[in-house]
C-alpha cells in the first residue's frame, strides 16, 4: 500500500515537471528557430558563393576574349622568335626560314587566337573552358599553340557551406597514483636509521 508521504513525494514531482514543460518547450522552440536561422544564413551564404563565382568566371573569360583579341597580332613575333630559337623540324638557326616560317605559323596563329578571343566574348555569359593554349599570348612564351574542344562547360565542384569543426574532446583526467605517503614513510624510517646511527656513536 502506498504511505501518504510517497504519494505527497510522487504528487510534488508530477507538479514540479507540469510547471518545468512551458520552459522545456520554450528552449526547444528557440533552439528549433536558431536551428532553422542557422540552416538559411548557411544556404543564403552557398547561394552568394556560387553567384560571386559565376561573375568572376564570366568575368575572367570576357577579360581573356577582350586580351586575346587585342594581342592577337603579337603572335607572328612569338612565332618567328620561336621557329628561330626552337627549330625541332625545321632547319636550325636559319633566320630566312625563321622569318617566313614565323610569319606564317604567328599569322595562322593569330587569326586562331582572335577567332577563340571573339568566341568568349560572344559566350562569356557561359562559363566554359579555354579553348586555346595558353591562354594568353604571353603565356608560356615558348610553347606552340594547341586548340582544344569548343563549349566545355567548367566543372564547377559544389559549394559546401562551412561546418563548424566539432568541439574538441574533453581530456579524460586519469586518477594520479599518490605515494606521498608511502615516501614520507621512507624518509621518516631513514631519517630514523640515520639518527639512531649518529647517536649511538
């Protein structure tokens, strides 16, 4: 049979929790709304990550149409620099060859430089991947262009927002074994030892 004084204990605990819920439902609400506050600021953020990306690669490809369109004339220098210094195939260290040789090629070259240079500007709202390489005439001074595919999107990664790193874990405190008294035993018997020998003598 239950006493009167554990149904008096049972009836204030029962009271004590029905006026604890309003402020439990409180915290939960407001950790529920800071939770969902959290998850838009970290949505809002990816979203003006991805825009802010967007611009500067459409950006950075109307910057290189406009650059490979206005230097484009500078590659019959590079070429006839190029086939002079780095004949591979052709007759080294001739300058007539290197001349006429680079004329053509840099002339070729040029025409293929501004015809990419009008391409990205024509499509820069559409980020994609340089066509020619390098990208700028002055790139890789050395080295001969090579075109590659048209209309190749940019392979963008996903933006993840940041996630804060978990907290670090708490040290786990290990029991000190303490033998102070059992040193301070030692010592007492030593000194003990040592004084009965100084005395007896």
């Amino acid at each position: 049979m239950i006493s009167f004084r554990q149904f008096t204990l049972a009836t204030s605990f029962m009271a004590l929790l029905s006026a604890q819920m309003p402020v439990f439902a409180v915290d939960y609400y407001q950790e529920q709304l800071q939770n969902e506050q959290l998850l838009k600021r970290q949505l809002d953020l990816q979203k003006k990550m991805e825009q802010d990306r967007y611009v500067r690669q459409v950006g950075d490809k109307a910057l290189s149409g406009f650059a490979n369109v206005t230097t484009s004339p500078l590659e019959i220098p590079k070429n006839i620099i190029n086939v002079y210094n780095y004949p591979e195939n052709y007759e080294e260290g001739n300058i007539v060859y290197g001349v006429v040789g680079g004329i053509v090629s840099g002339s070729v070259h040029a025409i293929g430089r501004v015809l990419t240079g009008v391409t990205d500007l024509v499509t820069a709202p559409l980020p994609t991947k340089p066509v020619i390489y390098p990208k700028y005439v002055w790139d890789d001074f050395d080295k001969t262009n090579s075109y590659g595919q048209i209309f190749r999107l940019v392979d963008n990664p996903k933006i993840e927002p940041y996630v804060a790193p978990p907290p670090r874990p708490v040290a786990v405190v290990q029991p000190i074994d303490d033998q102070t008294e059992q040193y301070s035993q030692q010592t007492n018997q030593n000194l003990d030892t040592m004084f009965r020998q100084e005395m007896q003598k």
